[in-house]
C-alpha cells in the first residue's frame, strides 16, 4: 500500500528535465492531460493536443494509460455538421468512483461520486456516530463496501474529512475535542487495510478549503482562508495554491485561543477558548440550558432559524467572540478572501452581517477593509472527494515535482 502521508510531506528528489526517465515524461503528460480535462471538462484528443502543446502520439498515449487506469472514459461527442464525431475524453463516472467519508462529532456520513465530483443524494449514506473507534471502523466498512461492491465499478479510493489535530507525518488523530473516541488512532492506514483501497484523511478544515477551490467560490484562488464553525471551530489556509499545514498538520486551531480565560471548560482541557463561546456546540449547550433539556447541534441551529426558540442573546455572544477570534485571523494573517462555513450564518444574512460588523470592530482598519468575507459553498463531502481525487493527480505525478520539471523546461 502507497503511504500517502511519506509522499506529501517528503521533500521530492527533483531531476533536470533533460535527464529525467522517459517514464516520469509519461507520467507528466498524463498528470497535463488529465489536469485540462478536470479544470476544462471534456475535450477530444485534438483539443487536449492544442490545450497542453504535446505532441499527438504523445496525447494519445496519456490518454491510453488513463483510460486503463480508470481515470477517464470515453463517449461519443455530438455528431458535426461535416465528417467524423471526435470522442470525447471526460473524468470517469459510469466505470469508476471515489467514496467520501465525513466524520462529525453527531453524524457521519458516507457518498460515493464519479471523478466529476458531482453528487447524488441516492449515493449518500448517513449516520450517528457511533460511540466508540472499533464501531466506527466496523460501520464505515460495511457502508463503503456497500458502494464498492457495486457491480460494474472500479473502486479508486476514498477521500476522509476528519476533525480535530491530525498529524499528516504518520496519519494519525493526535487530539479531537469533540470527537476523542478518534484519539491516537490512525483511521486512514485501518481503512486501507479493511477495504483494500487508499485512504486519505484530511483535517476536516483543510477538506473545506479543498472544496471551496474544486467545487466552490475559490475556483481560480491561490491565496484564502476558511474558518469552519460547527461542532468546533477550525481555520484552514491556502497559501500559493497549497495547504498551510504547518509542520506536521497542526495548523489553524484558531478555536483553541483563550478568549475568556476564566470561562468555560474545553475538550482540548484548557478553558474559555472561543470555541466554547462560538461554535455550533456552544450554541446547542446554552440552548440546552436554558431549556432545561438536551437538544442536539442539528436542533440548535433549527431552532434558531426558525425563531422558535428566543437565541438572540446567545447568538450576540457568538458573533462577539468570533469577531474577536476572525479579527486576530485578519491581523496575523492578512488573507484578500476569507469564508465562512456555518450552518447558522449561511441560513440568516442578518447574523452573517452582524459578525462581519464585530470583525469590523475587533481588526484593523486597513486589514478589514482588503478582507472579502463571505458565505462558503463547498461542503465536506466535496472536501473528501476533492481530497481524493488531488491524491490521484498527485500519484501521477506528485505535485512539487510536476512544477519544478515544468520551470526546468
């Protein structure tokens, strides 16, 4: 099995283009042509010839290795007006797929998408955490092998968006507040070796911003920052086209800052940190206390859509902290376009605007006024089909080294 983790974080062993093996060649071309066809959509040989500027046999070639790889298929294009239809190359869909594996603090679920990444609510499957790591495991195989035991389709790999510290180096789940049944284990490795497919897991604030460049409003963004507010709090950055992830994964717990350092205590075992005071759970808890009664983060936030229940003071604390909390991210960060992944604030525009006031209120000036802050479009399914499918580009040919090759030639 391919150890996912060694090959991203490794630094590659770059080769002068003029002596490299005629086989990482082959793999660059493939890596080229299948990069057009996933920014551009379906395009004929002759199309992908023009777009990448190798050479027809060459193309052919790619396409061949790609066609056997499952990775692309073909179909007949629209017939012209004069001579041949040209066949269409386009990301597999009807042979092949990808699974995606979220996992939440209340709810998992698991998807399965062709290589468009478009999903089908019919190829989703939900349900409750379970309550410790062995049911966890024992559930997330029997729904996968449900998929990939569909006739007729190959199986490529599954994408994981997983909360909490995860340590890229060896895969494994270092601390999850709101999730600890995951603590110290390495669910990506135990996956691969139930299924007998690659697993890749990603923090589930990185499988955000993976989303938002794929499928979202990031489309195009080299430089931009998410911050994910649900069962916890999260930041995830994209600096030059890449993931910031710090020097072993740990990057962007911008919910474990001491805001109230007498307040509330936190699964991370400190106290007051914002996410105490701002996230989805928070705002359930407060609900549930003033209640008298547990209610779910689900319920939370319906309750407080749908005005049933008086949150208005709760909901003002929740924008003041995070005011707090996104201003220090504008301040020490300084990113042109930053998103907002909440379930609450998605839903009212006018909670939305009231957070961005108190961000207004608790960053600088000049800070604030670049910042284009909005509402985020990509989910963490998408996050964990994107994942898996960057994966598959990068077994191509890993990205650092596709783009020293390029600025050899």
């Amino acid at each position: 099995m391919t150890n996912a983790s060694n090959r991203s974080h490794a630094a590659p062993e770059v080769t002068p283009a003029s002596h490299v093996r005629p086989s990482l060649l082959g793999k660059m071309n493939e890596r080229q042509v299948f990069q057009v066809i996933q920014r551009h959509g379906p395009a004929s040989r002759a199309e992908l010839t023009r777009a990448t500027g190798i050479s027809a046999p060459t193309v052919s070639k790619a396409v061949a290795s790609l066609l056997e790889s499952g990775l692309l298929e073909e179909e007949d294009a629209p017939a012209p007006l004069r001579g041949r239809p040209a066949k269409q190359l386009r990301l597999a869909s009807k042979a092949s797929q990808v699974l995606a594996l979220v996992i939440d603090a209340e709810k998992c679920c698991l998807a399965a998408a062709g290589l468009h990444g478009e999903l089908d609510e019919q190829r989703v499957h939900r349900f409750a955490t379970p309550g410790t790591y062995e049911a966890l495991i024992e559930t997330a195989v029997e729904q996968a092998q449900a998929f990939a035991d569909k006739r007729g389709l190959r199986t490529l790999g599954m994408g994981i968006s997983l909360p909490g510290l995860l340590d890229y180096r060896d895969r494994r789940s270092v601390l999850s507040p709101n999730l600890p049944l995951t603590n110290n284990h390495t669910i990506g490795p135990d996956l691969e070796d139930r299924l007998g497919m690659e697993c890749i897991v990603l923090q589930e604030s990185h499988s955000l911003c993976l989303a938002e460049q794929y499928y979202g409003n990031a489309q195009g963004l080299d430089n931009f920052g998410i911050v994910d507010i649900g069962a916890g709090i999260g930041l995830g950055l994209m600096t030059g086209g890449r993931l910031l992830t710090g020097a072993c994964g740990l990057a962007g717990e911008i919910g474990h800052i001491t805001v109230e350092p007498e307040g509330l205590p936190c699964g991370c075992g400190n106290r007051g940190c914002l996410e105490t005071v701002s996230s989805i759970s928070a705002v359930s808890k407060a609900l549930s206390k003033q209640l008298g009664r547990s209610i779910t983060n689900e319920e939370a936030v319906a309750a407080v859509i749908d005005g049933t229940i008086d949150a208005r003071e709760i909901v003002a604390k929740m924008n003041l902290y995070l005011g707090i909390g996104i201003g220090v991210l504008l301040n020490v960060m300084n990113p042109s376009t930053l998103f907002i992944h909440s379930p609450l604030h998605a839903a009212d525009r006018k909670l939305f605007d009231a957070m961005v006031e108190q961000v207004r209120l608790h960053s600088l000036g000049p800070n604030f006024a670049q910042a284009n802050i909005k509402i985020a479009q990509g989910t963490k399914k998408q996050g964990a089909i994107a994942g898996i499918l960057r994966h598959l580009t990068n077994t191509l040919v890993p990205e650092l080294a596709a783009a020293s090759m390029q600025n050899e030639q």
